[in-house]
C-alpha cells in the first residue's frame, strides 16, 4: 500500500520542489521531525487521492463512506 501512495504523489512532489526529491525527503524524515511531518501530510495526500482514484478504491469498503 505505501509503495501505491508514493508512486501517486512522488511525480507531484518532484514537480513542485525542483531543488528537491521525494527519495531526499524520504531519508530525512527518518532523522528530523519537520520532513517526517511534511512526508506524512504528503501521505495524506496520497491516501486522499488513492480514495478518489475510482471503484478499486479503498472507498467502498470504509466504514463512513456513503
């Protein structure tokens, strides 16, 4: 499932910070709390997008979807 929510956001990411890599991300959260947190919120994101992505979502099968 991870290896699925980064490959949704890790082109996003990529794109928005030129200075940057998600990998580089990646090995900094193990060590500061600040990249731990911003790669959490992008795995938010992640978990957010894979709900929308269509009927093999986890969406159908969580416990307050509609």
């Amino acid at each position: 499932m991870r290896a699925r929510y980064e490959a949704l956001i890790r082109a996003a990411y990529n794109h928005l910070h030129k200075d940057d890599s998600f990998d580089d991300l990646k090995r900094r959260a193990r060590f500061s709390k600040e990249d731990k947190g911003l790669l959490s919120l992008w795995m938010r994101v992640a978990a957010r997008r894979a709900e929308q992505s269509g009927p093999d979502s986890r969406r159908a099968h969580h416990p307050l979807a509609a």
